[in-house]
C-alpha cells in the first residue's frame, strides 16, 4: 500500500511521520501567542516531522527564545534528535541564540550529547558566537569532540575565521595540534590565509611542520612571498620566545587544560601573568 501524504501523514515502519504542524509553524516563526494556545488546546509538542524535527528544533534554529521556553514547559523532549543527529541545543548554538542556549541548560540538555555527528561546540564555532562558546566551556563541553568531517571544534573555527572563538578555545585548553587526516588548525589557518590565526595557533604551540596527509605543511598551502607565507617562514627560522616556550611546557607538564585552572595551581601570580595570552 502506497503512502498517503494527502491523510496528513506518512505510513512507514516507524509510525505514523506527520507533515509540519501548526505547532511547528508558530515555533519557527515566534508567534509565542498562538503557540500557547495551541499548546492549552491540547496540540502536542513532541510531534516529528519526516526528517524527525520537532518544534523545538525549528524554535531553537530560528533563535525563538519565548517559543523555547513555552515549548519545554509545556514537556518538549529537550534531547530530542532530528534525521541528521542533532538536538536542539546544537541548533540553538547554530542559530548563535545565547538566550535559548541558556534555557535549554536549564531545562538538561546535555552539553555532550552522544553523537556521531557535529557537537554543540562545533556549531557554534560554525556560527562565530562566543557567546556560546564560552558559555558551553563553562558547562563543560568537550574541547575535543570529534567529527569526520568537520575535526574539532578548533578546526571549525579556524576553518571559519572566528578569531574569538579560537582565542577561548585556545585559553581553555584546547589541542592545537589535534589532527583531522593528520590536518591541523594552522593548516586551516595557512588555507584562508589568515596572518592574526597563525599567530596566535602559534603562540599556543602550533606545530610549524606538521605534515597533513598529503605530506604537506601549513607554509605549502600559502602563495610565495604572501604575508602569510612571509609569517610562517619567520617562525620557521625563528625559535619560539621564552614566554611561548613556558606556556606551552606548563601546559604540557601540568595536563591542566587553560591558564584559568592552572590559576588554582600553586604558581606565583606573576609567572601566570607573564603567560597570559591577552
């Protein structure tokens, strides 16, 4: 038997795939008013679509903070994951909203969700909010979250040129050298030819020679005589300064992940300050 889709629905081995509802109309587009009257009508805000997205996906994607709210106090399932693995939260980070990022927290979405696809993290270094960057680090989101395509969160954010988003990731520990087919953030860096980025990979240890899978490093993806090139051969004949040298051995001898906990440590105040990447 063929599906129907003029019944409103499609029959498959899953159940039953509702078409976008009113419900996921008014959530998308903020019409906080009618969405709690659907809601007090009874209409259900757990419905899925066929590419299993709840309203709470199309609120949080379009940054509809009121519709958040409404939406997980009338029982929204706060993890729920749409066709491609993504949650709500990961949408909120996407769409940069720091307001429904916070209420989604709040109501236990997991900052770490189990999935095999772009984190919260990434996706907000995809969007450039740092914002919720820096609030996900606060919460405990896992700096080196791995995904096939895209690496690590520090991988996108070089990749997209979103220097503040880099700078937190760097101060709170992030691996510089984390590899993606042995790629690093500097190649990325040394690709949209970014002369702040690969300074300040650098300052944090940015390995100047690593070599990708094509057995190439940073300074071959750049054009002859370029200011990037110009940079990276500089650190290539330059040795690192005494200051670069102790902030990258502190942290390697330490394990502690950012100058903000290594702060608790029992290290004069003055040395931390000398280390500081401001």
């Amino acid at each position: 038997m063929e599906p129907r889709a003029a019944d409103g629905y499609f029959l498959g081995d899953v159940g039953f795939w509702l078409e976008r509802t009113p419900v996921h109309e008014a959530a998308q587009r903020g019409e906080s008013l009618q969405l709690q009257q659907l809601i007090e009508n009874g209409a259900c805000v757990n419905q899925v679509t066929v590419d299993s997205i709840t309203p709470l996906h199309a609120a949080s994607l379009q940054g509809q903070a009121r519709c958040v709210q409404l939406l997980l106090a009338a029982g929204a399932q706060v993890d729920a994951r749409n066709i491609d693995g993504s949650t709500p939260l990961c949408d909120a980070c996407a769409s940069g909203s720091i307001e429904c990022v916070k209420l989604l927290l709040s109501y236990g979405a997991k900052v770490n969700p189990p999935l095999y696809t772009a984190s919260p993290l990434h996706e907000a270094c995809m969007s450039g909010s740092s914002e919720c960057v820096r609030l996900l680090i606060d919460v405990g989101a896992n700096l080196e979250a791995h995904d096939c395509h895209f690496g690590t969160p520090l991988h996108v954010a070089c990749a997209r040129e979103h220097l503040d988003c880099v700078k937190m990731l760097l101060k709170a520990g992030a691996n510089v050298n984390a590899a993606k087919l042995h790629e690093t953030a500097l190649h990325h860096a040394a690709k949209v030819k970014n002369v702040d980025l690969i300074e300040m990979l650098i300052e944090f240890g940015g390995n100047i020679y690593a070599r990708d899978n094509r057995g190439k490093k940073p300074s071959d993806y750049t054009w002859s005589s370029s200011a990037p090139a110009k940079c990276l051969e500089y650190y290539e004949k330059t040795p690192l300064t005494l200051s670069q040298l102790c902030r990258v051995s502190l942290r390697k001898a330490t394990g502690v992940r950012g100058l903000e906990k290594i702060a608790q440590l029992d290290i004069p105040p003055r040395l931390i300050d000398y280390l500081s990447y401001n």
